[in-house]
C-alpha cells in the first residue's frame, strides 16, 4: 500500500471520528440541558444538604437526578468511542500492509460502522433515560428496554468479531508473518490456550507461523528455542522468532516474533494479551536470551 493509500485511509476515518464524537457528545449535553433547567433548584438543594460522596463510574440508576444520569450516559458514551477508536487502530494497522485494491473503501467503511454504533447505543440509552425521568416507566418497559439495549450490544459483539475473523484469515493468507501477528494484536492471553479465542505466548507464535508460513513448531517456548538457527541480535529480521528467560519460570519461558526495528509482537500476559513491545525495554533487555530463524530453514 502506498503513502498516499494509508493517508486517505487515515483521513477518512479520521473524519468518522470527528463527527461520531461530535454527535456523540451533541447527544449527552442536549440531554444534560434539558435535564438541568428544571431541576436547578433540586440540584442546588442537594449539594448544600447533602454529603454522601458520589460514585465515579455510574451505572443506569434506579432512582436519581437527571443530573447525574446525563453525566453517566456522556461518561459511558467516551468509553464507547475510546473501545471504537482501539478496534479502528487494529483495522488500519491491517490495512496499512493490504495489497487489496479496494481497502480504502472497505477498511474506512468498518471503522466508520462501528463508531456509528457506539453513537446509536448511547442515543438509545439516553432516549431511554430521558423517558424515563419524564414518566415512570412500568417494569414490562424498563425489561423491555434492557432486552433491546443487551441484543444491540450482542449484535454489535458478533459483527464486530466477524469482521476481526476476516481480517485475520486474509492475514494469514498474505503469507506475512509479520502481518499475520499484528492482526491478531488486542487478542487476550491464555495460559495454555491454543485457539483465537486466547493464546499463551509459545502458542501465539506456533499459531501463526504454522498457519502463514508452513512452519511446524513445538508447543513450549523452551522447546521451540532449539529450533532452527541461532541468530545474533545485529542480525534479526522480521520474523525470527525472539526468546526470553526466568519471566514466570527458571530458563527459556518466553517467546515473541521479531517484527522490526527492535520491536517484536508476544501475547505477554493476562492483563496486556497480544501486543508489540521493544526490546529495548528495561524488563525485556534483561531477560533476553537470544533468537532462532526458522523461516526458510526448510
């Protein structure tokens, strides 16, 4: 893909995200101004009269303000749009490495679906709040109203999986190793696992360099150490295999694929799962111990 290809791509999206933020927050401050005018007095009451602390992560109240549900929904709505804009920088690192024609089109047009989607959840969510504080809503509409909001996120769960899928089985294909790791970053970690659903780091590795390059590794980090040619560090290329020692255990316990410019993609833990990070980083330069190649050694 050419320079100008992944700048039109950037720009495109780029605009999505503008105006998805736009209507995002357009939606949760007409909602807090409506809410605010006749309930000054209210408001103004209760901060003289009252001292509980508030909570900083508010779910739909039960009962409360329309205060403080304008400030839940706009809180929620940002997490909604910093979760769309993640998936988006996983997209556009795919597509940055595509030799597909129409990625410009296709790639924006799935970064803009989804941001479109976290902006029609948080509408739906604050119509449904401001129904309700006009009103009281009777239990049949408030189940009701949960039933459609759970379906829409399942929906979007599942359309957002497929499309993950798709990038990734086009990946593999690609024959890129590299390539093929990146679109598998955000996947979480798994001790022990061994399918996209979660990887341990020797797993992750065998994952992928099995399904793109041929390449039929052993199962454990410290197995797979002895397989192929030895490499110095001066010397790596992108997808050579990158070795770690006494992480979690005594001895080789860790394995990532060298991507680049001192960098390398590794399911790292529970908490971070499949990621790139640098060599040069303090823990992983002292627990360095050394790379194999094992691609066209055959």
């Amino acid at each position: 893909m050419t320079l100008s290809s992944r700048n039109q791509i950037s720009n495109i999206v780029a605009q999505h995200i503008r105006r998805s933020v736009s209507l995002s927050l357009t939606a949760a401050g007409l909602f807090a101004v409506t809410a605010l005018v006749p309930t000054g007095a209210w408001a103004h009451s209760r901060h003289h009269h009252s001292h509980r602390s508030q909570s900083h992560t508010v779910a739909t109240p039960k009962s409360g303000s329309p205060v403080d549900v304008a400030g839940a929904y706009a809180h929620n709505a940002g997490i909604f749009l910093a979760g769309s804009v993640n998936r988006t920088r996983t997209i556009m690192a795919a597509a940055s490495a595509s030799t597909d024609p129409d990625v410009d089109t296709k790639y924006a047009d799935n970064a803009a679906g989804h941001l479109a989607a976290c902006v029609n959840r948080t509408r739906a969510a604050v119509a449904v709040q401001s129904h309700s504080s006009t009103h009281a809503m009777t239990p049949h509409e408030i189940r009701l109203a949960r039933h459609e909001q759970k379906v829409a996120l399942r929906t979007e769960h599942h359309r957002a999986r497929v499309e993950r899928v798709a990038m990734q089985d086009q990946a593999l294909r690609s024959g890129n190793v590299v390539q093929a790791a990146y679109s598998f970053r955000g996947t979480r970690y798994v001790f022990g696992g061994t399918s996209r659903s979660g990887f341990d780091c020797s797993s992750f590795v065998r994952y992928i360099l099995s399904r793109a390059d041929g390449v039929d590794l052993p199962r454990t980090a410290e197995e797979q150490y002895y397989h192929g040619a030895p490499v110095d560090r001066e010397d790596l290329r992108p997808g050579d295999l990158v070795f770690f020692k006494n992480t979690y255990k005594h001895g080789i316990s860790h394995v990532g694929i060298y991507t680049g410019d001192g960098k390398f993609v590794h399911a790292a833990n529970s908490h971070k799962g499949v990621r790139e990070d640098s060599l040069d980083e303090k823990y992983y330069a002292e627990h360095y111990a050394g790379a194999r190649r094992v691609i066209g050694m055959r």
